[in-house]
C-alpha cells in the first residue's frame, strides 16, 4: 500500500512538470540549476557463503545465491549538474524458494548523494564518487516456522563509484558500490549466535528520466520582470499564505533498546522505516519565514524466533523555517522543531507476558534543508528536508527498561503548493 501511494503521488508529481531540455555549459542561471529525476534502477549483489544452523544437527556451510533487486529512484541533480541526491526503493527484493533452506539478503531505503567533477552532459561519459546510508535486512530461512530466523537489520554507509551519460532527457548510468563493516554475529536461536560475513560489493545499472519544474519562468527573470512583480506583491502582502506540502521520507532510528538487549537480544534494534510527510503552514514573504506543522506516522517492527514487537509512532509537530540565503535559487533553511509524539509500543512472545503500553511527550529537535526557488512567485517549490529529534525515549512501565527512538528523517523530494498563487503570477 505504501509503494503504491508512493507511486500515484509522484505520478501526480510529474504533471506539474516538463521535460527538461539539459542545460549546457553556458546556460548556468537560477532556472536550471536542479532537476527531478525519476527512475528505476537494477542491482546484483554476487553470492557469498553463510553457516547453516537450520535442520542439521551440526553447523554447515554453503553458499547463497546471487541476489538481484529492482528500485524506484526518486531525486535530482544540483549545482547544474555537478551533484545529485536521489533516494533508492526497493520495488522487487529477493524471495526465499519454498520447501528449503536459504539465506536472504537485501538493502532497504538508501539515500545517497553523487558528486560530478564533470557536470552531467548530452552524450559524454561522466564519472563520479558517492556515499549512500544503507540499510540491510539478513535472515536465515528454513521451510516450517521453527527454522525461521531473525531479521538482522543494520544501518552503514556504503562507498559508490560510477559513470552516467545524458541521452535525451534520460541519464544512464552504471555503479559499482562497496558497503563498509559487514561481518557480524547472527542469532541462530534466541540464545546462540553465529558470524555472518557478507559479500560487500554491489553492481547495478539505473535509467532515470529529468524533469524541470521551472524552465518556463527563465525569460521573465532575465527579463527583470519576475523579481519585480515579487518586489511589488511582497511589499503589498500579496505572496504570504498557506501552504501545503507532502513527500515521500525515510527515518532512520539510531538509538539501541536496553529492553530487547536484556530480554530478547535475537530481535535486534528498530532501525529503518518509510513514511508520507504531510504538512500544513504558512509563509511570509518578507522575513523569508515559514511556519509548518507536519505530520508523521508509521509502525516499526521486528519479529524473531516466536517473539514480535510493534512500535507506532505519530508525531504531530510546529517548527518555523529561517531562509538564510539565496545561492542561484538554492535557498537553504534551517530552524527549530517541536512535535507532540505518541509511541504505541505491543511485545508478545510465547511463554512470556505480553507487553503494551503508550508513551506520550513533547520532543524537541532540528529541521533543515534547502527549496529549489528561481524565483518567489512559484506557486509550487520543491523542498528537501532533515529532521534530527534526539532523546526519543520511552520505558516498559512495568521493569523500567527503556527504548532509545533517536531519529533522523530524511525527505529529499517534498512538493510544496501554495494555492493562493496558484494561475495568478507568470
């Protein structure tokens, strides 16, 4: 249901938009300096070998199967061409055969960033150098429910290299991409632990088409126009109102849970979940101040060896957003946030009390960013946002061991409307 959702509202995304006609080397103005992109791409991680607990009476090794995955990629290119932020998700990930034993092994939501020496250009071949925050799932599967192993989740940086070339409005490319730190002890029952040592390197290819949601105001700037009408409405009070905003988000969950470290270690710690970020403000055009309230909510869960745990977080916050500066419309932001959160926490595990509880509190953290903004009479602005909220935390009430929730939020898309300038400025 979330892939799908994901995918109606960037389709709608799209229509606000046109092809992008990519810039050349001489055509650096405010108008072309980001794009949209939206694509697919294909993975292959190359097999490796694992020690099987499962169905033997003592350890075995063997070997796994190449794993291929195929990823929605959502982001764009900045500073005409020289970088590019893109969120990677998984569409189709590996399945496990049934009736046997197997060892599954993908990567979730990653988010990444590419730096070009070279912009990006038609028809010329362009290296680049990149980190991703990947998240990884690796679970050891037998065919009836006593052979089921944990989900281990990890959270690491990945290292990318790659080449692109432009074709159209199309960019290929193809990545080479080597994940940091990945061996690691394995649950093979709620007790014993095996090492795990992965393969580390990934291969891929990705096609992403690019769009441009400005173009079409570049003559009016140049002309002097555009800032000029801005001059004059934001004088009059004219370009204050509401907004509206909603975006696709990843959050990583940094903290470690004392509760499943001393009960049940096997589950591991809550790490990575995807969200709509939904928002409801309003801005004022001479101070260049936004007040937003957003809204989050998702379920994080992990399950392991007869054992489940399900934590609900909403959050419901207010943050003002401080537009500092205006780099060829580039205009980083950065202010306070403030969210009343409600974490519904569920634990059940066989031959155990279950645990439910609800945890309430005000939390405080960070919200910053950037819009891409030629101008300031667009009735729709595309905003990249981070939201840092630390000592997320919350305790079993009944042995007082706690969860550590520290999040980061990261919405590297989010299409932001302002219906009051809707078809009123061009």
């Amino acid at each position: 249901m979330k892939k799908l959702a994901l995918l109606i509202f960037y389709t709608c995304l799209v229509h606000q938009v046109i092809s992008q006609v990519y810039l050349a080397d001489s055509a650096k103005t405010r108008q072309r300096f980001a794009q949209l992109n939206l694509g697919l791409g294909f993975t292959n991680t190359a097999a490796f070998d694992y020690t099987r607990t499962f169905g033997v009476e003592s350890p075995v090794l063997e070997q796994s199967s190449a794993f291929n995955e195929l990823r929605f990629i959502i982001g764009g290119t900045h500073f005409w061409g020289h970088a590019d932020f893109e969120i990677s998700i998984p569409v189709i990930k590996p399945g496990a055969s049934k009736n046997t034993y197997s060892a599954l092994y993908s990567h979730g939501v990653t988010t990444s960033a590419k730096l070009y020496p070279w912009s990006i250009k038609k028809k010329a071949i362009r290296p680049y150098v990149g980190i991703s925050i990947n998240s990884t799932s690796y679970q050891q599967l037998g065919p009836d429910s006593n052979s089921i192993g944990n989900i281990e989740y990890r959270f690491l940086p990945r290292y990318h290299a790659g080449l692109s070339s432009q074709f159209g409005d199309y960019i290929v490319g193809i990545d080479a991409a080597y994940l940091s730190n990945t061996d690691f002890n394995y649950y093979t029952d709620p007790i014993n632990i095996n090492q795990v040592q992965l393969n580390p390197w990934t291969f891929g290819v990705s096609i992403k088409k690019s769009f441009d949601t400005t173009l079409p105001s570049e003559r009016s700037w140049k002309s002097g126009y555009a800032q000029n009408l801005a001059d004059s409405l934001g004088r009059r009070g004219e370009l204050n109102g509401l907004s509206l905003a909603a975006g696709f988000s990843a959050v990583y969950q940094l903290g470690t849970s004392s509760f499943n470290e001393e009960n049940y270690r096997a589950l591991g710690d809550h790490r990575l979940e995807r969200f709509i970020d939904l928002g409801l403000g309003y801005y004022w055009h001479r101070p260049d101040i936004q007040v937003n309230i957003p809204f989050r909510q998702y379920t994080s869960e992990l399950s392991a060896f007869n054992a489940s745990q399900n934590i609900q977080r909403m959050a419901l916050g207010i943050e003002a957003l401080w537009f500092f500066a205006d780099y060829h419309g580039f205009v980083p932001f950065i202010g306070p946030s403030v969210s009343y959160e409600t974490m519904d926490v569920e634990h059940r595990s066989l031959g155990n009390n279950d645990v439910m509880f609800r945890h309430e509190q005000i939390s405080y953290g960070l919200v910053f960013g950037w819009d891409i903004r030629p101008n300031r009479l667009q009735s729709i602005v595309l905003r990249t946002n981070l939201r840092y909220i630390p000592n997320l935390q919350f305790s079993d009430p009944a042995s007082g061991l706690s969860w550590d929730m520290d999040v980061l939020e990261i919405n590297f898309i989010q299409l932001v409307i302002y219906p009051n300038r809707i078809g009123k400025f061009r």
